[in-house]
C-alpha cells in the first residue's frame, strides 16, 4: 500500500510559526464486500440433482459435491462459495433457473459475509 507524503510547503521561508510537523495519510485501498451462496435443504429435491449443481456451477469434483450435498441435508444449509457481490448474484440465479426448470424446490440464496 502506498503512503502520500503531505509536507509542509519546502518553498521560500515563512514566518508563521508553524513548526512543520509532516503528516501522512494512508491511502485507502478498499477490498469489495464478500458474499456467501448459501444451499438449503428441502425434502424433495434428489440428491443426485444437488450434486450435480454443485459440479456444474461451483466446479467441485464428485467428492467435494457429494460432501457439501450431504452437509446442507443433513445440517439444513451450507455455504458452498464466497464470491464478489456479482458473481454471487450469477450463481444464486444460474441454481434457482436451473431447479426451476427442473421443477425441483431447492433453494439458493446469498449474505454478505
Ligand atoms: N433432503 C434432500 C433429500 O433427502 C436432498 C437435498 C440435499 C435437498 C441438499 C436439497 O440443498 C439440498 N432428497
């Protein structure tokens, strides 16, 4: 990160009897909020269609999908990635068109981490 000097004036003398004391002020490099896409369970949705999800649109192998899929039936809800605000509205809304079609009730939602 970078530092901006701000020194008092080096130019001709002054006399105001200010002791130049130089100040520095950090530039703020702000990082964009993250958010979580959470999966939730239901009771209908077959599991294979969740595993399949998460391999097609979180590019998780066979045994991370499968792990994750368990995790949400078993506990209610996982976290299955942390993205930029835009990339997690795009996957929130890739799962819900995709179970929708499908005619599958499962539900994906994202919160700021
Ligand atoms: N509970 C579902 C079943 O028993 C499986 C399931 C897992 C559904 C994860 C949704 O996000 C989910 N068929």
């Amino acid at each position: 990160m970078s530092l901006q000097p701000m020194l008092m004036s080096n130019g001709p003398k002054d006399d105001d009897g200010d002791v130049g004391v130089a100040v520095q002020t950090r530039a703020k490099t702000k990082r964009p909020p993250l958010y979580k896409v959470l999966l939730l369970n239901d009771d209908y949705t077959p599991m294979e269609f969740v595993v399949h999800i998460l391999e097609r649109f979180f590019g998780l192998n066979h045994a991370q999908a499968f792990e994750i899929m368990l995790t949400v039936h078993k506990k209610g809800l996982a976290v299955v990635g942390v993205f930029s605000h835009e990339i997690a509205e795009t996957k929130v809304t890739q799962v819900m068109d995709f179970a929708r079609r499908h005619q599958h009730p499962l539900q994906c939602t994202m919160e700021k981490e």
